[in-house]
C-alpha cells in the first residue's frame, strides 16, 4: 500500500522534507493534492486533503498540512513524520540513543526553517509580506548575521564530532536528518544566495555533506524529475532581495 503525503500541489514548503525521505527510500507513495499523477495544482486532489483536515471521523486530526496517512494512521507535524517512517525506510539506526540524536537534530532543523520562514513574516502568518517590510528587514538582519550562522556552526560540529566520521550526521549512513539538512542549504541559498555563501563558507563539512545526499541516485533522480517542485515566493523560503543582508 502505497503512502499518502497531504500537502499544498504547489509547494515545496514542509512537506518537501517528507518527500525527500520517501524519494531516496524508493518508497511508494501519492502526493495526494497534486493528484494520482503528480500534476500541480490538481484540484481534486486538494480538495480531497481539506477534507480530510475536517474529516469528523478521525480522532486524531492533523492540525495542518502536511500530514501523512498509512493506511488508518494519520500522522503530523514534519518531524513526527520523518520519525514515524525512519524505522521502516531504513532512514535511522536501530539503538534508542541514536533514534533519539537523529529526532533532536531534526527539531533542530525545524527550529531554523521556522526563523528563515519569520524573516518575511515576523508580524503575522495572515498577513502579506508587504504590510510587515520594516519588521521583516529588521528580522533578516538578525537572521541573516547572527541566527543563521550559529545554526550551521552547530550543525558542522554535530558532523564533525560523529563517530563514525564526518560523511554523515549521524552514523554512516545517511538518515532523515541528512536528508533535511540538504534540503535546508537548498532554502538558505534559494532565498539569502549571498548571506548563505558567507555562513556556509565556514562550514565545509555540511557543505560536502549537502553534495553527498545530492549524489544518492534516488535523490538525484529526484531532483532532476518534474516531481521536485521549484522554489517560489509562496513558501517557507522566499527570494526578497532586500531581506538578504551580509
């Protein structure tokens, strides 16, 4: 049975980092707003994943997109999800120690994705970027000189001090973490291009990770299909000229 992932047809948003895990496992799965062939923007098909935000008979509904249902389990929040479906992708390692290790790194990375989102809308989520400017610049400054380089400096020493060497976050092998993580740099240089190649020029162990988790021939394959959606001005990281501030 194949999984169903729930979110906006056409964005990478939070729900990319759910795709990606599914994508370099090989696992099957719908991408149910964008319909049972991918396309954007299929209509139906988000109907079909508002209606199950609003389903009276689950008792456990999600609060927001995306979300992922395995046959009668409907599970959550990012993180959550790549928690839930690491064990059977092969995407963590066995022990309880290092489950754990692998979750904090990405609550970690959630963390970061939630400030680079706040850099165009520290105000309001309901608001346009338009109408909180000044807040928004003031925001990406702090972000873009001090948030975002603390966080990439904690992410190389995380590569730098693993035990099993310095290819992978946790281990060596690659595992959901590592998968997020490349999706973050993807963001980082998507939206601040010059502010990220400042950061990450102190950072070139995450740097040649980023390039390792981009060579793995599903996610390669992947990312050169039509089924990798572009980034836009419309999602978590978003290309405002004036917010890229070195």
């Amino acid at each position: 049975m194949a999984y169903e992932l729930h979110y906006w047809p056409t964005l990478q948003g939070r729900g990319e980092f759910v795709r990606l895990a599914l994508e370099a496992a090989g696992a099957p799965y719908v991408d149910v707003a964008r319909g049972a062939d991918g396309a954007d923007g299929a209509g139906l098909g988000e109907a079909a994943m508002l209606r199950c935000l609003d389903d009276p008979q689950l008792a456990h509904p999600p609060f927001a997109p995306p979300f992922l249902k395995d046959g009668a389990i409907v599970v959550g929040q990012t993180a959550l999800i790549l928690q839930y479906l690491a064990p059977t992708l092969k995407l963590v390692g066995r022990s309880e120690p290092v489950r754990v290790w692998t979750q904090q790194i990405q609550l970690t990375i959630a963390d970061m994705v939630a400030e680079a989102h706040d850099t165009h809308h520290p105000v309001g989520a309901s608001l346009y970027y338009e109408d909180q400017r000044p807040e928004a610049r003031r925001r990406a400054a702090e972000f873009c000189r001090l948030r975002m380089p603390k966080f990439l400096q904690w992410f190389e020493a995380t590569v730098q001090r693993n035990p099993a060497g310095t290819r992978f976050l946790v281990g060596g092998r690659p595992s959901y973490a590592d998968l997020s993580l490349f999706q973050l740099i993807e963001g980082l240089r998507y939206a601040f291009p010059n502010a990220s190649q400042r950061a990450l020029a102190e950072t070139p162990a995450i740097v040649a990770l980023h390039d390792r988790v981009a060579a793995l021939p599903r996610v390669a394959a992947y990312l050169r299909s039509d089924r990798r959606l572009p980034f836009n001005e419309q999602g978590i990281f978003r290309r405002y000229p004036e917010l890229d501030i070195v």
